[in-house]
C-alpha cells in the first residue's frame, strides 16, 4: 500500500508538467490549428529563466584577497554578490536562493513576448499550409532554440535550488499512520503540484468566465462564424499563443529545482506531452490535464521494481502503450468530442 | 565481313588512357606505396580528433578539444612545452612528429555510436588522418575502436571506464590511458569500507548500457568482497531524467548506501533527486544513509552543485594534484583558457603525447611500429606516477584517486578533494580476469 501511495505522489509532479505543457499544446492546436513542436522549448526557455534571474543575481564584484591563492598560484579573486553589499549578506543570501519565485515575474512577460514573436514572425505563415509543414518549422524553431540555449549557457545540467524551507522532504507515512521515511515527498515537489493546480484552474477560469474566453472556446468551436460576427479572432488567437507560452514557461521555471535544466528538457518532454494531447482528446483541455495527471503516475508504477520484474522494460513504454489501447477503445482519446478536430 | 577502324595508334591512346584510369586510385591511395594506411607526406602529419561536439557531453568534449589543440601546440614547438619537459620519454623535442609539423581535424562524436563511427570514417578516409582520439562514452569508444582497427590507424581512446574498452571489445589499434571500472571500484572500496564501516547493505542505480554493467558489476564485487551486502541492483534507462521514481523505493529496501552507477547528465540528476527526497538526512539500519558516485567528473559535479559536498568516488585525474607533471600542465592550459583542466582534457592531452613519443621511438607511423612501442612501455611524468602500457590488453596501469565532494569550494572548480592517491598495485588484475575476459586482442592491422 505505501509503494502505491509513492508512485500516486511521484506520478503527481511529472504529471503536472505533463498537463501544463499539454494544456499549452492544446490551446494552440485548438485555437490556430497549428501543431506547435516548439512547445517543448518553451518549457526549456522557462528553466532557463530561472538561470538567467539566479545568475543575475549573482553578479559579483571582484576583490582581490592576497592571502589566498587561484589554481595558478596567483592572488586569489574573491567574487562577492552585488546583492550581498547592497542588502548585507544574511538578506543577499536569501534573495539569491529566491531566485526561482522571484524568476517567475520575470518569465512571465518574457514567455507571452516569445510566445507573440513566435506567433506574428514565424508561425502564422503556416496557418493554410499542411500539419506536416507545420511540424517540420515548428520543429526546425524548437532545435535552433535549444542550440541558442547551448551555446549560452553550455551542454552541461546547470543546479538552480529551491528556497532553503523548501528543500528537504515531508514524511507523508507518519501522517497517514505508517511508520518514519516510508512514504517521503520532497517539499518542492508537492509545491509543484500545487503550484501547477493553481495555473490549470486559473486558465480554465480565464476561458470560462471572461467575455474573452468565451470568444476563444466560440473561435475553437467555429472560427468562421465568430470572424463573420465581427470579431477579430486572429488577434484573440494571437494572444491566446502568448498564454500558452507563458503556460510552458512557468512549468519550465518551477520545473528548475526539481531537475538541472539542461539544453535538452523541452525535447525530452515534447514527445510524451504530444502523447498526453492526444491521449485526452484533441483540442480537449480538460482531457489534456486528466490525460497528463493519469500517463505521469502510470509511468511512476511503471518504474516499480516488483512491475518492471514481471515486464522488463515497460517503464519505457508504457505511456506508448496505454496510448493504443486508449485509441484503440477512444479513437477520439479520453475527452474528445465527436466533430471536433475531425475535418 | 565487318569493318573495324581499329589502327594501332588509336589502340595505344586508348590503352594508356585506361591504364592511366586504372592506376590512378592506386597513386592516390598514398598508403599503398607505405604498406600503411594514410601514410603522411615529408611536412606534416594529420590527427584526427573526435569528440563530442554536440550532445550531452559537449562541454566536456570542448574541454578535450582545448587539451588537443594545446598538445598540438606543444608538439609544433609552441608554447611553454606543458608536459613534454616532464615526460620521463624525451623523445619529443617540439619540431612536430619525426620533424613533420602536426596538424589536425576535427569530427563530432555527438556520443552516439554511429555518428562517431561516421565522422572517424570520414577522417580517415577524406582527411587522411593517421590516428583516431577523443571521446567521452564508452559506447563511442568501443564503436569506434572497433572501426579503427579495421581500418588499420590508432585509436587512442579519450574518456571511456567501462572493463570492456579493454576487456572483451579490446583491440590491437587501441590504447587506453584513461582507468577502468574495476580500478575506481578496487580503489572506492578500502575508502568506504574505512569511512562507513563493513556492515552495510547497498542499493544500486544502474545506468542501462556498457558502461553502467560493468561498474556496478565492479563496485559490487569490491564492497561485498569486504562484507557489503547489495541489496537490489536496478537499471534506470540512459534517457531517463527523472529519478523519484527508482529514488523513492531505496529508504523502504533497507539499503544504508545508495550507489549511483551514473555518469553525467544522469548522474547529476540521480543525485539532486536523492538528496531532495531526503536520503542523505535519514538513519536507517542505526546508521547515516551515505550516497556513493563511483565515477566523479569535476565538470558534472557542478551540475549537482552542492549536493555533491561528502560524497565520495573516484576520478583518473584532478588539476590540484601537486606533482611537476600536473603542475605544468595547469599551468599551461590555464593559463592559454583561464580556467583548470578536467580529467577527460588530461586524458586527452597525454594520450596525444604518447602517441607522438611512441612514433618518434619506433621511428615510423606504421600502426604495427607504433603497437610495439606502445605494448610494455613504462613511463612517467605525465601526471598519474610510474604507468604501464600492458601489453596484454592495451590498458594504462596507474595510481587511482579517491576523490569527496569538498565541503568548503573556494571557486566553482574546487569542487572535488583527494581523501586518497590509491597506489597501482592495488588497483591492477590478471589479464584474464573475468570481468575482462571474452575478447581476443588480435593482431595489429596497419591497413593499406
């Protein structure tokens, strides 16, 4: 019961990245149609927010001490902190381990900024034009800012903590009866969750209950009929594409504690996140956040020793799996409605 | 009756053409006046330098890099020389290889087999290279090692840890300096035994490939030759990035030492995974829960920042190491990048020097020559002690280091501390020792 227990919590925060990225993913397809590769990268760009504010915020003067030496055998330079001189160094300190909260601020402008020059400089070009040409460019973007990002910040993972009372784990056994460090769950992890329930619902608020939103859902149901209202829906759309991004960017962002960003990240859970998208439904946003909560525990049991020793392997492809069997039984994927995303 | 306007003269024309046709792959085919493949001309002779130039492993490929171009550099005369005034071998004098200026070219390895193999196939054969080096996966390694020999060139392997570089896929064309799995476990193991005791029982992540095998296969046959029991072995997928979900289960196992059988980008993130679930924090067995990473790499270690502080593994080089050798190596790469070298730039930077010091001795780039130079050759000053080039398995015997996370850096390359410079004799085995055994060296092939 308590390896159960585990997996269910282990499943919740890969879930939550895999639901905010489909979430972004579905939006954009649902509203421009465009199937967008380059999603991954987002969520990448997002990490990397949070390097950019923590090293920012480790920008340093340099003060020579002579009484240590380099590896030279030179004076040794001390690097201090600008923040360390300017607040004393016990509030320095704490502003640079806050640098992931304090980088969500920030990603937020950046990521709706990227999201529009995205959107109006590349994208919209490929609105008529085949989902295959889409992919490819979408696809092209996606290496060319992975690229960007290596040649920056290089190949190697890059550590980005979490504040000081987050780290650490909370024994969820004692509370649940079973004994000491049976059931542990990092403290960051369960803000992640948190974190990530509180952006879905807010997403889902922002398309339900503002006249904006209800302009978007009629966009996706019938971008036609909503053009020949008068609407400019090509602008909500555009907009919509810069929340999306924003979406990504903040998974990204919170997502840093948990792994080292590396280069690489928004590859690695592009291709499952696209799984995720159609697993829930086509277009299906709801289907797209139960989908990614439901494929993200699956995955975690199916790294429990007792089940990979009866299927060696099946912790790789497992998502792939229920994925046929979901087609196979829900062509249209666990929330997809009859019509849509069908012509 | 046909009718031919076959003269004598237009026969001989067109046999001189076709013979000229013929002959003409034969003449650009230089190797095959030499009896060897890509033998170079009287003013300069090709290097070819493969490592990973994209991927995960790209900065550490970068670092190789750097450590070749400075040996070239050297090699041609330049510079201050780094380790060649150190070298116990003073056949190198800076006028090139044999008084042929050295030069190089470069593929990337993209530390994918095929793409390695590809870009040294495209060396040797577009490029004229004469020696293959770099990279930074024994996968790679073991790919490319194998087309060497083939191909009839050298192969003077970059990073590579795995038994079977040298062990069941070694061959007469390669060459190791760099240390194996057996050896970082046979030099962990006294270590861990006197900092945590004999009474443990120990719980292995496993990277799934080449590499992962054989050190777990090693580290655990150390540890529980000194009382350790392993409690449950478990292989994580190379791609994996997320570890909670093998992390989570170890506390329940009733394992008091975690080993992590991860290099890289797996390894920092096995790591940060378990120190953020606590493991490093808890009691278990009436004993502090210890995390052991078997292979350091400095450059890694700072992707896992200071979740690496008390850990203890092992390393084949470390730039504070004190002896005149290392030293000057330092101080030249240092002072030509403004920052130390890695163990896998060290690697790089001295297996260059061999190669050049073994075709000066044997006075020929034949690869058979250069075999024979190489097979027994005894040196030192190049950075690990008195070493051996065996003669059995092409594998350098040297001391190992033992190496802990520092608890105090002083810059973000202070990273690791020496606990203990393990001497040779204790690190060495048989040459058919199981955990090598399977393969055949085979007979030096000089191509052509």
């Amino acid at each position: 019961m308590d390896a159960i227990i585990l997996q269910i919590l282990n499943g919740l925060d890969k879930g939550s990245a895999y639901a905010l990225i489909a979430l972004g993913l579905t939006l954009i397809f649902g509203t421009l149609g465009v199937v967008n590769f380059a999603h991954g990268a987002l969520f990448m760009i997002g990490a990397f927010c949070a390097v950019t504010v923590q090293r920012i915020l480790n920008l340093s003067y340099e003060t020579i001490d002579p009484s240590q030496t380099d590896f030279l055998g030179n004076p040794l330079v001390v690097k201090t902190p600008y923040v360390h001189s300017w607040f004393g160094p016990e509030t320095g300190a704490s502003i640079i381990e806050w640098s992931v909260p304090i980088a969500i601020i920030f990603a937020i402008p950046i990521m709706i900024a990227i999201g529009f020059i995205m959107e109006r400089g590349l994208i919209k070009h490929f609105y008529k034009r085949p989902h295959a040409d889409q992919i490819l460019v979408t696809f092209g973007l996606a290496i060319v800012l992975q690229e960007l990002i290596k040649y920056f910040y290089g190949a190697n993972p890059i550590q980005t903590g979490a504040p000081d009372v987050f780290r650490g784990s909370f024994d969820f056994g004692v509370l649940l009866g079973f004994d000491p460090n049976v059931i542990i769950y990092p403290y960051w992890r369960l803000v992640y969750f948190a974190f990530a329930a509180v952006i879905i619902g807010a997403v889902f608020a922002f398309l339900q209950f503002t006249t904006f939103g209800m302009v978007v859902r009629a966009g996706m149901a019938d971008r036609e009929t909503v053009g020949l209202l008068g609407i400019n829906i090509d602008k909500k759309f555009t907009i919509m594409f810069g929340l999306a991004a924003a979406v990504a960017g903040l998974a990204g962002v919170m997502y840093a504690p948990i792994n080292s960003p590396n280069y690489h990240m928004g590859m690695d859970f592009l291709v499952l996140s696209f799984v995720v998208v159609v697993v829930g439904g086509m277009g299906s946003l709801p289907g797209a956040v139960l989908a990614g909560f439901l494929l993200g525990i699956l995955e975690s049991f199916a790294s429990m020793n007792e089940i990979k020793s009866i299927l060696p392997g099946i912790d790789q492809i497992i998502i792939y799996l229920v994925a046929i069997i979901i087609l196979l039984t829900r062509p249209r994927g666990l929330m997809g409605r009859k019509g849509v995303m069908e012509d | 009756m046909s009718k031919t306007n076959l003269t004598r003269r237009g026969v001989l024309q067109t046999g001189a053409v076709a013979g000229a046709g013929l002959a003409l792959p034969t003449y650009l085919s230089a190797a095959s006046h030499s009896g060897f493949t890509n033998a170079p001309g009287d003013s300069s002779v090709t290097l070819g330098f493969n490592v990973p130039q994209t991927g995960p492993y790209a900065d550490e490929g970068a670092d190789e890099l750097r450590a070749y171009e400075l040996a070239v550099e050297h090699l041609n005369g330049g510079g201050d020389g780094g380790m060649l005034p150190t070298f116990s071998s003073q056949a190198l004098d800076g006028t090139g290889i044999l008084g042929r200026k050295v030069e190089y070219v470069t593929g990337d390895t993209q530390t994918k087999s095929d793409a390695a193999r590809a870009s040294a196939k495209a060396m040797i054969e577009k490029e004229g290279a004469i020696m293959i080096t770099g990279g930074s996966s024994s996968g790679v390694a073991v790919a490319v090692q194998g087309l060497c020999q083939e191909a009839g060139v050298i192969f003077m392997s970059g990073l590579t840890h795995s038994n079977d570089t040298t062990g069941k896929d070694k061959k007469a064309n390669g060459f190791r300096h760099f240390f194996n799995a057996y050896m970082s476990a046979a030099a962990l193991a006294p270590v861990l035994s006197k900092m945590y005791g004999n009474d443990r029982k120990a719980y292995h992540l496993t990277a799934d490939y080449t590499w992962g095998w054989t050190q777990q296969e090693s580290i655990a046959a150390a540890t529980e030759a000194m009382g350790w029991e392993t409690v449950n072995n478990v292989l994580t997928p190379l791609a994996a990035t997320d570890f909670s979900s093998y992390i989570a289960p170890v506390l329940n196992s009733g394992a008091d030492v975690l080993v992590l059988n991860h290099y890289g980008g797996n390894m920092v993130n096995s790591l940060t995974n378990a120190v953020q679930f606590g493991l490093r924090d808890k009691q278990v067995n009436g004993k502090n829960f210890e995390i052991v990473v078997p292979l350091y790499s400095r450059l890694m270690a700072r992707g896992a920042g200071e979740n690496v502080k008390g850990i203890f593994g092992s390393t084949n080089w470390h730039w504070s190491l004190q002896d005149d050798a290392s030293k000057a190596f330092v101080k030249s790469f240092g002072t030509k990048y403004g920052f130390p070298p890695s163990q896998a730039a060290h690697t790089c930077y001295v297996q260059t020097l061999l190669y050049a010091d073994a075709v000066t001795r044997a006075g020929s780039f034949n690869p058979c020559a250069v075999v024979e130079a190489l097979e027994g050759f005894e040196f030192d000053g190049l950075g690990n002690g008195p070493t051996l080039y065996r003669a059995d398995d092409h594998q350098c015997f040297k001391d190992v280091l033992v190496v802990k996370g520092k608890d105090n850096p002083t810059s973000e390359f202070d990273l690791l501390e020496i606990v203990e410079i393990t001497p040779r004799a204790q690190v060495e085995y048989a040459p058919d020792h199981p955990m090598f055994a399977g393969g055949q060296l085979g007979s030096c092939n000089p191509g052509a």
